[in-house]
C-alpha cells in the first residue's frame, strides 16, 4: 500500500493530494492518507463516494496520526 504523507496540510490539500496520486493507482491497489486535519475523516469518505471508489478504513500511523485508507476499484 502506497501512503501519502498529509501531516500539517489543511483542508482541502489532502483531497487534492489525494485525487493527484489516485491517477497513478491500478485497479485494486490501496492509497493510505495520513493526516491530522479533522476535516479528512468525512472528507476521505466523501471523496470515495463521489468518485465511485472505495473506503476501506480508518486506522492509525505508528505515530497515532489518522489513516485513511482508499481502494481504486474503477
């Protein structure tokens, strides 16, 4: 699982960071987001839902920080 480093970005920069490497995926890889910016663990989801992707989880980095976990499906 490929996972993007998003500490310290505010929102909306990981969902941007996010749909900039999603492109790279293959069908069936995963993309880890870490980011401590409250507004990414509705806007990860969100994210997924509208472009027909799927969510697959919410976790922790080794060093706590929220970890979002994304499957490129189409």
């Amino acid at each position: 699982m490929r996972v993007l480093d998003c500490r310290g970005r505010p929102c909306p920069q990981p969902i941007i960071d996010l749909a900039r490497a999603f492109k790279s995926l293959a069908i069936g890889d995963e993309l880890g987001v870490e980011s401590d910016d409250p507004a990414a663990r509705h806007d990860v989801p969100a994210w997924c839902r509208m472009r027909g992707q799927e969510y697959v989880r919410e976790g922790r980095a080794d060093d706590g920080t929220p970890l979002y976990v994304v499957r490129r499906i189409s």
